[in-house]
C-alpha cells in the first residue's frame, strides 16, 4: 500500500531514498523502485486522499509490488511550491505534482491553456485538451522530466470577505491572490493588486489581511479553509472558465529510465492523456464538495452570468491579445498556440457530450 510520510519520518526519508529507490540489493530485487512523490497540498485535501493516494495503490498493483509509492503532502521534504519542478528534474525527488505558474513564464506555451475563457467550465475537457496541447505544442519545455500528466480544473471563481466580485470594475483597488501570470494581468489591468502566492500561503494571507480575496476553484475550497476565511463567492457561468492552473505531474527522466520494461510499462499505463482526463473528471466532482462547504457555512454565491459574464470577456479580450504579441516577439506563433488551445478544447468538449 501506498503511504502517505508523517513529518517526523520525512527527513529520514528524504536522506536515504534516493539511495534507496535505485540500490539493487540482490539479482531478485533488480526492479524494485521506491518512488517519492511530493505535492503542496495538505493530506487531508481531496487531491491527495482521492487521487494521488488511489493512483499510488494502483500503479503498485498493476507492478505486482515491484514499485512503491510513499507520498508527501504539504512540502514535507523541504522547498517552497515554486520549487517542485526543480526537484523532480534533479532527482532530489522522484514525482512532483505542481502547477506550472508557480514560476512565471518558464513554460510560456503552455500558458495558452490559461487564457481568459479558453479553458473549459469543467475539469475533465480542459484536462484532456490541456494534455494533448503539451504533447503538440509544448514537449520541448518539458523536456528535461518525465511527462506523466498535464492538466487543469474548471470554472475559477472569486472568493472575497465584505465585497462581492460580479463585475470587472469590482476588483479594481482589490489586493486578490492569483494562481499564475496570466490571471494577475487579467487583474492588474483591471486595477486590481494581484499577488501570486501559492495555495499553502493562501490561509495566512486571508487571515492576516495580505489580501481581500482569492481566486481557486471550488476544490480547494474545504482543505484551504477558503470559506471560513471568506463570506462570498464570485460564482462564474457558461461553458468556459475565466482561467484554469495548468497542473504539472512529472517524474525525473533518470528514474523513469533506469527503470526495467517491465516497471515502465506500468507507469506508462498510469499516465498519459486518459490520466489527465480521469483527473480532470474528479476536479469536477470534487469542486460540489466544495460548494457544498461554501453553502454549509452560509457563504453567500452570486453568479457571474448574463451582461456581467459578457463584461469579463471583452476584459481578457486584451489580455490575449498582448500574450499573442509578446510570443510572436519571442519567436513563437502566438496566434497559432491560442487557436490550437481553444479549437482542442473544442474536440474534447464534443467527445464528452
């Protein structure tokens, strides 16, 4: 069974298991792997208990007991957030699970999935669509891990304490946390102060004060403790999403390859594009848990739809445009990367209706 590393063991284990995931100890054991997975959220968040934990039990069934995953949540082994990625490319894990705006403008492709409106309301489309726009458009700026998903979450909204967010002009003079760059332009020309503070900061700032409001998707709502720290919800409609996180789940490329056919076969039937659409699908039945947490506390929901949704289009109209522009000067095809994210958005939203 996968386990899930207290604090008090963490630093022993970080110390000795990457001796440890690659020692063949007798000619029986030569693919035996121990694989550390590192994530930001806490372990009582639905990511960890229902989606890394199952995926851990699964790839050490299908192994037949040849791969162990011990998983740690909420940073045990060290780093801030934004240090995820480096880890795992430099083996001082061997999964990470993070986002890919923790570090503003290292995956600029990618970013088009993040765009005002291009990603889908639900998880499950704009998880799929986001995993088949890295393998078209962005492998080289993965290059250096090994890829097991690329995906998002469906509709962000606003979560704020005395003022409700329904239009673009209500954010103006905010301080609001964001999840990537893209959003805090979204914001900041708005006359907003976003500050990107990674999910595990979020508490801190809301009670101290740091900022008025957040944007998150429901999901995160109930292990963040959102709605107690806030009273209302900025609710968004319709059939896109004002912007997604793009979720990076990626292992160290040496592991992967020093790893028998056999033990790869398993990880590469544990990843992939049905992987990031699988995760997609409980985003989306994990965000209900968490409206359902909003309304049991007696938070109050508007819902951004009608002229105020039209409103909040035209404002990222501008935002998208500026991000075409500064790839074309950056050599890329700005144009190209937005037309690919919507019209693939556009496939996967028809192949799951």
């Amino acid at each position: 069974m996968p386990r899930s590393v207290s604090p008090h063991l963490a630093l022993a284990a970080f110390a000795t298991a990457l001796t440890a995931s690659t020692m063949l100890v007798a000619p029986a054991a030569a693919q035996e792997v121990t694989l550390r997975v590192h994530h930001f959220l806490p372990a009582a968040s639905q990511a960890h208990q229902n989606w890394l934990e199952p995926w851990a039990e699964k790839v050490e069934a299908d192994s037949e007991g040849r791969i162990a995953v011990e998983i740690f949540p909420a940073m045990q082994l060290g780093g801030r957030p934004p240090q995820l990625y480096d880890q795992a490319r430099d083996g001082i894990v061997d999964v990470v699970w993070t986002l890919a705006g923790n570090t503003p403008g290292r995956f600029p492709s990618l970013e088009a999935m993040e765009l005002p409106f291009v990603p889908h309301a639900t998880g499950e489309v704009t998880s799929a669509a986001a995993h088949e726009f890295y393998e078209t458009n962005a492998r080289d700026e993965l290059s250096d891990v090994h890829v097991l998903a690329v995906f998002g979450h469906g509709h962000g909204n606003f979560y704020t304490r005395e003022k409700t967010i329904e239009r673009p002009e209500d954010v103006e003079g905010m301080t609001i946390r964001v999840p990537n760059r893209v959003i805090n332009q979204t914001l900041a020309n708005l006359g907003a102060n976003p500050q990107g503070i990674p999910a595990p900061g979020v508490p801190e700032a809301l009670s101290r004060g740091v900022v008025q409001g957040v944007v998150f998707p429901y999901e995160v709502v109930p292990a963040l403790k959102v709605n107690e720290l806030t009273d209302k919800v900025g609710a968004f409609t319709g059939d896109r999403s004002l912007y997604t996180a793009v979720f990076l789940f990626v292992m160290n490329k040496g592991v992967y390859e020093g790893m028998s056919d056999e033990n790869k076969a398993v990880i590469d039937a544990n990843s992939g594009l049905e992987l990031a659409r699988e995760t997609g699908a409980k985003w989306d039945e994990w965000d209900l848990v968490g409206k359902a947490a909003i309304e049991e506390t007696g938070n109050e929901i508007t819902l951004i739809e009608g002229e105020a949704l039209e409103a909040w289009k035209a404002a990222g109209e501008p935002v998208i445009q500026a991000w075409i522009e500064e790839q074309n000067a950056a050599g890329r095809d700005g144009t190209a990367l937005v037309q690919s994210a919507r019209d693939l958005v556009a496939k996967h939203e028809s192949a799951a209706n």
